[in-house]
C-alpha cells in the first residue's frame, strides 16, 4: 500500500517550482491558476524570491501548495497516473494537509490557494509579532516535550505543537515560556533545543482567532469526499466525510500536529511505500518513525521519471 503526503511550511526556497514549470506545461497551469485565483505574482515570488517576502506565511503557505500540485499534476498528466489508483492514502503536514485534500480532490485548486491564502493572514493576525514563539526539541520524545512545556508555562501558553517524529518535537506559545523552554530543555533529557525562525507561534491556543476566521471560510467553501481517505492531523485517523474534514481543518489551528501517529496509523493500516511531493521533508521524518517503511521525495523531472518506473 502507498502514501501520497505533502510537506508542510519550512520547505519553501527562492526558486522553487522553476525547473518544474520549464519543463511542464501543466506545472505551469497550476502556478497559473494559484496566481489567478490570489491575484498576485505567487510565482515570481516563488522563482525570484526575494526570500523574506517569500517566507511570510500568507505566501509560504500558499506556494509550498502550489508547488506540491505542481509536481503531482505533472505525474498525472504526462505519466497517466491516476491518484486513487496509486495511493490507498493522502496526508500532509499542518498546511500540507490542505495540499492533500486538494490532491484528493476534496478541495480544488483555486479555493485551496485562498484558503492558505486567509490562513497565513490569519495565523499572522493573531499574536502580534514578537509575543509568540516556536522551538524545535531535538532528542526528545513526546513526553519530555510535554514536560518541557509544563515546566516552562508558569501561567502562560506553553504546549506541544508539532509531534514530528520520535527525536523531534515542536513546541509553540508565548515568548516567553518559549525562552524559558529552551533554557531548561537540557536538564529534562532533551539534547538540543532551537528557536524557530517563525513569525507565530503556530498549533497552539494562541491561535483562536485564526480558527475562528477558518472556521468562517471553511463553512463557505465546497467540500467534497476525497477520492482517498485523508489522515487528519489532529486525529492520526483516516477521514473521508466533508463535514469531518471542516471540522479537523479548524481544530488543526490550534491543536498538535500528531505527524509521528499519523505515519504509524498508516504503516499499521498497510502502508509500505510513502511518497512526499514538493519537498524532502517528510521523507526523512517518516525513516526515522517507521524504518522499514520506503520513501521519497519528488522534486525535479527525474525524479518523477524514476518513481513512475516503480509505479
């Protein structure tokens, strides 16, 4: 059995999708369509940086999306591929999860790139910046994260946000408590402990106002069952139903990412073979959770050559 999953926000870099785009007209179609539907260059962004302007989140989001379509069109078009043929799965990591959806064809193109789109802008609104930070505990499963973060909290946000993998564990709040972490992140078992260069502190409480305003979009926007069921970030489960997928979209605002539970879930339902497009992310992760287990990462032409060889 095989997953098709898609990375999340960190994976974006100044040139990303060009290769793609000058070598395929449907790449091209689908940065063409984001751009349409944002009303905004993404795309030059994208390939001509400047890396700052690219790294803000309303832009990240949206472009590390497109650039995953991108990369999975151009295998269904010019390789005759058919998802639900040759993934029993779909997931993504935090935004990926919409990258996924949209793959699935739960969500389409346009209305996912306005969604991240509002997403960014949201998340971005909802703890001015400098009053929330993220740091990544290296060598630390998650319950020495989850006791890192009580320990630091003293009243404040402090909680888990991404379980990445079982040596990296993301934690998201206020400032603060972040800095507090950080400081004590050795004296409980944790090897290392690094802020995050992030402008908020993403998957934690913090984040109400911008489930709130996802809550308001999602609730308009056309939701349709995937041709595959998608495993939910907050749930680790697989999930099919519209009304579902709503719901978890705006839990995963402010609730962890469980990307460790949620390879496991898969390998445990069958899944050999684990297949991440837009990014070489999630493929090391996934080694790291279940070794057994195959990945790859699709990025360039030749690499979509070779995995169509094995398809």
């Amino acid at each position: 059995m095989r997953a098709f999953i898609f990375p999340g926000q960190g994976s974006q870099s100044v040139g990303m999708g060009q290769a793609l785009a000058a070598a395929s007209s449907h790449a091209r179609e689908v940065f063409g369509e984001v751009d349409e539907a944002l009303g905004q260059n993404l795309f030059r962004l994208m390939t001509e940086g400047p890396a700052d302007e690219l790294t803000l989140t309303e832009n990240a989001q949206p472009a590390i999306m497109a650039n995953a379509i991108a990369t999975l069109r151009v295998l269904e078009k010019e390789g005759g591929v058919r998802l639900a043929e040759k993934a029993n799965f779909v997931a993504g990591h935090s935004l990926g999860e919409y990258s996924a959806l949209c793959a699935g064809g739960a969500i389409d193109l346009s209305t996912t790139a306005k969604l991240l789109k509002l997403r960014g802008q949201a998340m971005q609104a909802a703890v001015p910046v400098g009053e929330g930070g993220m740091a990544a505990l290296l060598g630390a499963d998650l319950p020495k994260a989850q006791a890192i973060a009580a320990a630091a909290a003293e009243g404040e946000v402090c909680t888990v946000a991404n379980d990445n993998d079982p040596s990296q564990v993301v934690i998201s709040g206020a400032k603060a408590a972040i800095d507090r972490a950080i400081a004590l992140a050795k004296d409980h078992g944790a090897k290392r402990a690094v802020a995050l260069p992030v402008s908020a502190p993403f998957h934690c409480p913090l984040m109400q106002p911008a489930a709130d305003a996802m809550e308001k979009a999602l609730a308009e926007a056309k939701v349709a069952a995937p041709l595959v069921p998608v495993y939910a970030n907050v749930t680790a489960a697989p999930v099919s139903d519209p009304d579902t997928i709503r719901r978890l979209l705006v839990e995963q605002v402010t609730g962890m990412v469980r990307w460790r539970e949620s390879v496991l879930a898969m390998v445990d339902a069958g899944v050999t073979e684990f297949v991440e497009f837009g990014g070489k992310v999630l493929s090391p992760m996934v080694k790291r959770i279940a070794p057994d287990a195959q990945a790859v990462s699709i990025v360039s032409m030749d690499d979509l050559e070779a995995l169509l060889k094995g398809l």
